[in-house]
C-alpha cells in the first residue's frame, strides 16, 4: 500500500512539473537560449520553440513578405524596412530569433542523436574524416 501511495505522488509530481515547465515555455522564448546551448537536448528545444509560438501569430517568411509587396506593386526596399520599423523592438527580435531557430533546427537535425543530444565539434569532425 505504501508502494502504491508513493508511486501515485510521484507520478502527479512528475506530471506537475512538466506542465510547470510547458507553461513556462509558453510565456518566455526559453528556445533561444536553448538554441545557443550546445548540450541541449534538440527535442526540448523544438517542444519549447512549438509550445512559445502555440497561441501566437508566428512572423512571415521573406518570401511571404516579398510576395505581399509584389502584389501591391512596391518593388523598393524601403517599403520592407517601414513595414518592420512599425512593429515593437521586441517583436523585431523575435522575427529575427524565430527565423534563426528554424535555420538552426534544420542544419542541426542531422547531428541529433536519438535521445536528443547534439553531437559536439569533436565527433561531427571525426564524422567528417
């Protein structure tokens, strides 16, 4: 019985705890600090990136941006720098860090080990050899 007991508490604290940590991917950009941090586990970094950006509007590709100035004729680059000069710092930076994230997610993927570790210098070198 005390097994039983002991058992049911830990797993509602364990269950506790991850939903502690996956609102607070959803309130801070914890993913640029993981991108940053080569021990990392990949797949954190991917659950925080998607939990952060779950209920936000996630920012335009170039090649969005490009196509809707197209379309309204605006051929120059001012119009493109207006256009992000109007939008908060804030959100500038995190244009430039979600974009940054998905180049890094992408050119990473293949030096993910199964349980999510990253491969170090050393051993892509050696890979490389």
């Amino acid at each position: 019985m005390k097994y039983f007991l002991f058992c049911t508490l830990l797993f509602f604290s364990i269950n506790l705890s991850a939903n502690n940590k996956d609102k607070s991917y959803q309130k801070f950009p914890y993913w640029i600090q993981m991108m940053e941090d080569p021990k990392c586990n990949y797949f954190e970094a991917i659950k925080a990136f998607d939990l952060f950006w779950k209920n936000r509007k996630r920012p335009l590709e170039e090649k969005e941006v490009l196509g809707k100035i197209a379309e309204e004729s605006i051929t120059d680059d001012k119009a493109l720098s207006r256009r992000l000069k109007k939008l908060p710092a804030e959100s500038r930076n995190l244009t430039f860090q979600y974009k940054k994230f998905m180049y890094w997610a992408e050119m990473i993927k293949p030096y993910v080990q199964e349980d999510g570790s990253i491969l170090t210098e050393e051993q892509i070198q050696k890979i490389n050899k």
